[in-house]
C-alpha cells in the first residue's frame, strides 16, 4: 500500500500566521502611538504599498506634497520632519525593493551624479569645523533627497509618465498660487508683508514672498516650455494651460518679489532667444530700451512713480556698507540684505576653506554680523555667499560644478533637438526639457539675491533634473 506524503504544516500554515501576527502586532502599535504618529504610520504604509507596486505613483504624489510639506509637520528638537522628509524616504526605499524583488541589477547613472556626491563629501568635510553638527546633518539630508528623487526617477519614468508628472506639477502650482490670490485678495497675512496701506505681498505656504516666487519660479518655465517645444494641446486643454499660466504668473506679481520677477524674466527671455532664434534682435531692443529708461531716471526725466520703483530694483543689487546707512522702513529689507551678505563675506574670510560649516550661518551670525541684527531666515539672502560662508572656496567650486553639469548635460539635449529642427517623436520630453533650462536659469538668478533651495525645492529641481535625463536617453533611442 502506497503512503501519499503529507505536506509540512509549518510550511502551509506559516504564511497567513505570520500575516496574522504582523497584522496583530501593527495594530496594537498603531493604538499605542499618538494620534498624529498612528496617522502617519497608516498613511505610509498605504504610500508604500502603492509605490511599491508602481514607483511612478510616488512621484505623481510628490508634485503635490512638495509646496503643501510645511503643512505637515513633526518637531523633533532641532528637526523639523516635512511631509516631503517623510514620503522621499518611502519612494526610494520602495524603488530599491521593487529592484531586488524583480532581480533587476542594471541602474542607470548620469554625469551629474559624481558631481552630486562630490558636493556632498565637501558638506561633509565642513562638518568638522561646525558649531552645530545638527543643522549641518538637516542641510545633508536635503541634497540626499534630492539626489533619491532623481536617481529614481531616471531610472523609472518613461516617456508616458511625463504629461502625469508636468502636469502634477503645474496643477499643484495653481493651487498654491490661488493660496497667494487669496491671501492679498482678503489682506490675510502678518503685517509686515504689507507694502502699502491695504496691499499684501503673496507668500502662499512658504512662509515668505521670496520662497514662493522662488517656487513659482520653477513652473513658469516648464509651462512656457511645453508652448515652445511645440507639445500637442488643442482645444480646452491649450486654454487650460494658458489659464495656469496666467494664475501663476499674477501670483508671482503678487509676491512683488523683485528677485522673482527678474529670475522669471531671464528665464523666459533665454528660452525664446533658443527656441526663436530670430527674436534675439527684439530682445536685444528691448534690453536697449531698458537702458534708455534707466539713463532717463539718472536725469530726472521720469514721473516720479516710475523713477521711485526704478530706484528700488536698483538697490536690489547695489553694493554698500551698512554701518553708513541710515535705517528707514523704505530700505529696511534691503539693508538687512546687506547685514547679511557682509556677515557671510566676513565668515568666508576668516574660514575660506571650509567655512563655518554646512547649515551653520544662522549659528555663528551673532558673531560675525553689527549689533542688534539677528538672521530671521537661516541664510544670506544669497545661495554662493551662503556656500562661501558655510563651505568656503571648496563648496562654492563644487556646487558651480553641479551646476554646470546640469546646464551642459541639459544643453545636450537642446542642441539635439535644436539640430534636429526642433523634430521629434517625444514632444513630452522635448517641451520639458526647454523649460528645466529655464528652470535652472531662474534658479541660478534667483540665488543671487535669495536660497531657492527651501521647504522642499532641491527634491523638485531633483525631479526635473531627473525628467531631463530622462528626455536625453529618450532622444538617444530614436
């Protein structure tokens, strides 16, 4: 008589009891933990599963949670964890997941990545000479997500996840502008955003103008990419993209940030001057036009409203020694400007290797700045100085060689396409391309005069960086 085999009952029954007790032993953490902990936990779990099964869903998520992050927030002394800090963890760690899980050894990496860990190893050695090592570690952690985000997407968007992405980003966009319309339109701000009696400037939810139209900086050149680069949208979908322009830019007006409007300006300028090349000389009469009205105001030849806004772009970059200047509400802010970059040069000459260390501006500003002046923001006003400061010569070096890779790296693109007549069978890509140009132009402009890089923006620059790479390899296979 033949004895059939029976199967090992651990090896049956093992599954659906250990999904049991895992299930048992979440749940009774999840009831364990405050409120706002167990939230999160369930959340982040549901985002991880999600991303796991498609890791393109957690970049979607990401347009979005980008400019909302501050909303969400958990102090842990000297951390504030975003709901941006929480979430690029989960896609990356996903990513990794999916890659063992389908036996997938092969990454892509781009020239912009050595780069990358190189500005991160200067960061890291100018921990040594920090007097917090805490905010030296929070600025690490910024670059870090920025690079996840765009190693994961280059590795995992297509050519079809570019209208979801673009216009993920452009719709999160609108929303956060209709916040700044809403804030002016009502008059719903702290008074010192006021410019004039009953007019506020804009700051959506950056807390401030500058970061918002730094924000709103990054989206006004993708839009205006995908219009130029010649994306195929007809009928209601055109309008609609008009309409988020127009929504968008009334809302960099609104934050009357002058290092916005004029960070957008050379962005959308340059990116015309690429795509038409015949509408230089316009340009070019329109810059000589500029001059000429400027040469007007030297001679007192202007109505007096015009010379007096004139004369305020131009102590936006004037250079000046504040110990001399007699302090008026009117020249407030730029005079606090100028606190601040002279304390950033005299950090930069007494530590011009690695300066002060990474993330510690804030914390040794006392030292370095005139009595009575304290840094309200946590930076320069001016992203190179705030890097001469914090990370002296070698820090600077190795960010304008971030940058200059990204330009070159994107530039190929263009001049691809440009050699090609503009010709293309990814439009998607094409039209995003031109704007992330646009994009780093705006960026690099704003920085004179502000740090784009907060509440999130280095994980969006990351992702649109990543998208370029991705149109490059696109255009590589056709």
């Amino acid at each position: 008589m033949r004895v059939q085999s029976v199967p090992w009952a651990g090896r049956t029954l093992w599954p659906p009891v250990a999904a049991f007790l895992l299930i048992l032993a979440g749940g009774s953490l999840i009831a364990l933990l405050p409120i706002e902990a167990a939230l999160a936990l369930v959340v982040g779990g549901i985002v991880f599963l999600a991303v796991l099964v498609r890791v393109e869903l957690g970049l979607y998520l990401l347009t979005f949670v980008v400019p909302f992050s501050s909303l969400w927030e958990i102090n842990l002394r000297d951390f504030d964890i975003t709901a941006t800090d929480f979430l690029v963890p989960l896609i990356f760690v996903a990513w990794l997941t999916r890659l063992v899980r389908l036996r997938q050894a092969r990454v892509t990496f781009t020239p912009l990545i050595p780069t990358l860990l190189f500005f991160l190893a200067v960061f890291l050695g100018s921990t040594l000479v920090a007097t917090s090592v805490a905010h030296s570690f929070k600025e690490i952690a910024k670059w870090l997500e920025m690079g996840a985000i765009f190693l994961v997407t280059v590795n995992t968007v297509r050519e079809r996840h570019m209208p979801y992405i673009v216009g993920g980003l452009l719709g999160a966009g609108v929303v956060e502008a209709l916040v700044g319309w809403y804030q002016v339109l009502t008059g719903t701000g702290p008074a010192g955003f006021q410019i004039a009696p009953g007019v506020l400037r804009a700051f959506g939810t950056f807390g401030q103008p500058n970061p918002f139209a730094g924000y709103l900086g990054t989206l006004l050149p993708l839009g205006y990419g995908l219009i130029l680069g010649g994306v195929v949208v007809r009928g209601f979908r055109l309008k609609l993209l008009w309409l988020s322009l127009a929504i968008l830019l009334v809302a960099l007006l609104m934050s009357f940030s002058r290092a916005g409007w004029l960070a957008v300006a050379t962005a959308l300028a340059i990116m015309t001057m690429v795509k038409v090349p015949r509408s230089t000389i316009y340009l070019v009469l329109a810059a000589l036009l500029g001059m000429l009205v400027a040469l007007l105001g030297l001679f007192n030849l202007l109505p007096p409203q015009v010379a007096s806004r004139l004369a305020s772009v131009a102590e936006l970059v004037s250079i000046f020694d504040v110990r001399y200047v007699v302090l008026t509400p009117e020249n407030w802010a730029v005079v606090e400007r100028m606190v601040n970059w002279q304390a950033a040069w005299d950090m930069f000459v007494a530590n011009p290797w690695l300066g002060v260390g990474v993330g510690n501006f804030s914390a040794v500003f006392e030292s370095y700045a005139l009595p009575g002046w304290t840094n309200t923001t946590g930076h320069a006003h001016n992203y190179y100085l705030n890097l001469l400061a914090e990370t002296g010569v070698l820090g600077l070096l190795a960010y304008l060689l971030f940058l200059t890779t990204a330009f070159v790296y994107v530039g190929r693109r263009i001049a691809l396409m440009a050699k090609k007549g503009w010709r293309t069978e990814a439009p998607w890509t094409a039209a995003a391309t031109l704007g992330i140009m646009g994009v780093l132009v705006a960026t690099s402009v704003h920085n004179l005069f502000d740090n784009v890089y907060v509440h999130s923006m280095a994980v969006q620059v990351g992702l649109m960086l990543g998208l370029a790479s991705v149109s490059l390899r696109q255009l590589a296979r056709k």
